[in-house]
C-alpha cells in the first residue's frame, strides 16, 4: 500500500516501471530534464545543460547493515552506468528510496553517514550525488543522508 502511494507521487514527474527492474528493487524511476540558452535564434546558442536522476525502490520487512551496504551499492553503480558526462552534462543523481518495517539501530547510524559523489573532467563535465531516504513503517520515521533530505517530505505525508 505505502509503495504504491509512493510510485504513484513519483509518477507525476518520474518515468516509472516495475518491469525489468535489476534486483532486488521493486521498481526504478528516471527524470531527464534539457535545458538551453541562446541569442534571438536557436541557431546562436550559449549554453546547454543536461540534468537527470535515476531512482531505485526497495520494500521490505527489516532493513539491517549488510541490505543497506548492499542496496546502496546496486543502486550506485547500474545509476552511474547510464550516465554520460559531456560537456552539457550539469549533474545526474542515484537516489535510493527504502521502506521497511524495521530499521536497525546499525543501518540508522550509517544512513547519515552514507555518501557517494563522483565528478567529471573537474566538474567542468558534471556531477553525481548519492541521494539516500528510509521510511520506518512502524515508527512512521524517515531516515536520510545529507543529500536525501529533499525526499524527507515526500516520505513523511506516505
């Protein structure tokens, strides 16, 4: 119930699927978005940039350490896979969303801390963030790392 609420506010702004998902996520999400800059004519352009985010969900009873290392991990690497820095390249977020129905006191501590970030050509090609937002269904709680606090509300009103 809590993931489909959750799927369903995602999908205003989001492409998202639960087919031909990578395991063990229930469904992914990606937003593209172009933006460019020009003189009186398209033809005299400034600047480009390009800005994306690929979202990875995952349910389940008990989230402990090794699942959070685990998840974080999956998430990070098939996210930067799909990427490809050029000069238009602004930045390309990997989020992972959990919900589960008990967070251990381990997984907590690390959730805060938890952090991936790569930069390309010195930044002049763009960058990645690692965007980290857990949901305690039973406590009603949301857990998140710096970077994952844009998610907090979303979380909270599910």
């Amino acid at each position: 119930m809590a993931m489909e609420k959750l799927l369903k506010s995602f999908g205003q702004y989001y492409d998202v699927r639960t087919e031909n998902v990578i395991a063990p996520f229930v469904a992914q999400a990606e937003f593209h978005a172009h933006d460019e800059h020009y003189v009186f004519v398209r033809a005299a352009k400034i600047s480009e940039s390009d800005s994306n985010e690929y979202v990875y969900f995952h349910q389940g009873e008990k989230l402990d350490l090794f699942l959070l290392n685990t998840l974080c991990h999956k998430a990070w690497t098939d996210g930067i896979s799909k990427i490809n820095p050029y000069f238009g390249h602004r930045n390309s977020d990997v989020v992972l969303v959990v919900l589960a129905d008990f967070v251990d006191d381990a997984a907590k501590k690390k959730i805060k801390k938890m952090r991936y970030y790569k930069s390309y050509k010195f930044s002049f090609c763009g960058w990645s963030h690692f965007k980290l937002v857990v949901k305690e269904l039973s406590s009603g709680k949301v857990f998140c790392n710096n970077q994952g606090t844009v998610f907090r509300k979303t979380l909270s009103n599910i």
